[in-house]
C-alpha cells in the first residue's frame, strides 16, 4: 500500500493517458485497471474560463473533475458512447451549483439563471450559445434526444435555493433533491435509451440518499458561510438552534454566557443519526430496484455509481459517531478510484 501511495507522477501520467483513451472512445483493459489501483491525490487543474486551446469538451471534463471529483470518476467509468454526454450533463449541473456561491445578491443568481433558461431554448432550437457547456449540451441533444424538462429541473432546483434558507422538513430535502438530482440520472437513462421503471424509480431513490448526505456533508462549509441548510422540524425536534450547532461546529464552549452542554451536542449527533438511518434506508430500496431493473440493461448499472462514495461517506459518518465536523471526513478518500472500479467491473 505504501508503494502505491508514494506513485503520485505514476498515477498522473496514467491519468493523461486514460483521459486521452476516453475521448477517443477506447481503452486498453490493462491500463485501465493500472490507473485505478494506482492512488492519484494530485490537485486538480480545471479552469473556470474557457482559454480557447480547450475543446468544448475538455472543458466539460476539466470542470466537473475539478467541482465534481467523485461525479468525475463516476463518469469515466461509463460506456465509451454515453461518456460525453455525461460529462456536458455534470459540467451543466456544476455551472448551475456555483452561482449561488459566488454571488451575493440573489438577483443577480436569478440573473445567471435566466441565461441558462434562455440557453436551454437556444440549444434545442438549434441556436447553442458560444460558450463550452451550452455547446457540448447542444452535441448531445443532437446525438441523442434528451428530455428539456429534465435539465429545465436542474435550473429551477438551483432557482429555489439561491436564498440559502434552511430547508422547513427532511420532506422538503427530499422534494429538493428530486429536482437537483434526480433529473442527472434520468438524462443518463435517455442517453443509453433505457426506459425502465424500477431504474427511473431507484434514481429517485438514490437522490434523495445524496441529497441528505450533501446536507450533512456540508454543514462545516455552509457555517463558514454563516448558512445552516440542517431541516426545521428537525432543530425543534432536538431543541436546537443554528447558533448551537455553529458554536459546537467552532467548538466554542461558552458564547454570550451561554454554554453548549453535552446534551446539546448529544442531540445534535441524535439529529444526524436519524438523518443517517433514513439515508441508509433509500439506498437499501434504490439497490434493490438496481438489481431488478438492470437485468435487460446491465450496462445501466454504472450510471448508478455514486451510490459508492454516498455509501462510504454515511459508513464514515457512523464510525465518528455520527460527528459531522471530524476532520476525516473532509478528507478526499485516495481509494475511491479503486472502489468504483471495482464495483464497475466486478460487484455491479
């Protein structure tokens, strides 16, 4: 393991050769398990201006692998047909999931995102805006009819959340991430031209499991940001505040007098904990309705590879003690090529 941890340039010329291969359509099977049992921790280079010597593609590629890490090795590891279309749905999904953390007032978010609103019309009228993500949008509708729906979902979920308030319930969470979400793996579904049920039914599923993760997950950024995104219902249920639980994430025993007693932690890990257990239970029906569904469609199976790191992340969480703010759990986990890998080419 220590062999492998010290191949950093190893694992980036692999890397560059994988890219290559991918946009090229193929792959030699033995480099490609090379590459992923070789640990990359390199930083990631993607750019936030297109610099022109980029194909459009590229820049779909550099961006989601520099905002979307785990996306980014889902991705590479669907079929070679699919693989660019995916890409120009995560790059889409990144543009739309930065505009609220780069803006301060939410008029000029509502701005950005009557651009894409516009450019949504643009691309499916034959008329793409010159810009990386609307052009390689605009390649894949073309390859493969894609519901404009679906990616009108996308824009509208990021339009709801501009104003960074708590969500009222785990209900709203989930509603939430049906349409922040769930419509990614719809849009693969149609790209690989699989109509099934139980598949449409699992990526709802899935969703609303990377939805809850992405709140826990994000709890230590969005407090630097002075945002608790934690449901409502849920800080009444556990007495508990946004102050409370941004003095515990600061580890700020005393404010104003007020000290944050064990119980009160206590409750907070209680919160996460029930937030877990639902979590849990949505992968457990989205695996299942993977089995079922994928039998006429195996191929199908790897659109469905984020289950892997939502699974590693919430397994994390319950060996801290359900402790959103444990330091390792920010951590990127260096195996996780390997385990997509694995779970691409082997379990699924």
């Amino acid at each position: 393991m220590d062999s492998l941890r010290r191949s950093g340039v190893c694992a980036l010329k692999l890397e560059c050769i994988f890219l290559t291969a991918q946009l090229r359509g193929g792959f030699p099977r033995k480099a490609e398990a090379q590459y992923f049992f070789v640990k990359r921790y390199a930083n990631t280079s993607g750019t936030e201006t297109w610099n022109k010597k980029q194909s459009t593609s590229e820049y779909c590629i550099a961006s989601v692998k520099k905002s979307d890490y785990e996306n980014y090795l889902c991705t590479l590891l669907l079929p070679a047909p699919v693989r660019s279309t995916a890409f120009a749905i995560r790059a889409f999904n990144v543009e739309l999931a930065q505009i609220r953390d780069v803006i301060s007032d939410h008029r000029i978010g509502k701005m950005r995102l009557q651009f894409w609103k516009d450019a949504l019309e643009r691309i499916y009228s034959g008329n793409p805006p010159q810009t990386p993500v609307a052009q390689e949008l605009y390649r894949a509708v073309q390859k493969t009819p894609m519901s404009k729906a679906s990616l009108r979902d996308l824009i509208d979920a990021r339009e709801e959340s501009l104003h960074n308030k708590p969500f009222r319930s785990v209900d709203a969470v989930e509603a939430y991430s049906l349409k922040a979400i769930s419509p990614a793996f719809n849009l693969l579904l149609e790209a690989m031209k699989v109509q099934n049920e139980d598949l449409q039914l699992a990526a709802q599923y899935l969703a609303k499991a990377i939805g809850i993760k992405t709140v826990l997950r994000s709890v230590p950024y969005n407090l630097q940001r002075g945002v608790v995104l934690i449901p409502v219902d849920l800080l009444i249920k556990h007495r508990l505040s946004a102050d409370v639980i941004s003095r515990i994430g600061r580890n700020v025993d005393v404010s104003q007098g007020m000290p944050v007693t064990e119980e009160k932690r206590k409750g907070f890990r209680d919160l996460t904990a029930g937030l877990v257990e639902r979590c849990d239970n949505h992968m457990e029906k989205a695996a299942a309705l993977i089995k079922t569904g994928s039998v006429g469609s195996p191929n199908a199976k790897t659109i469905f590879l984020p289950t892997v790191s939502c699974r590693k992340f919430i397994n994390r969480l319950k060996l801290n003690n359900f402790d959103v703010f444990q330091p390792s759990l920010r951590q990127r986990d260096g195996l996780l090529p390997l385990k997509l890998w694995w779970h691409a080419n082997i379990k699924f």
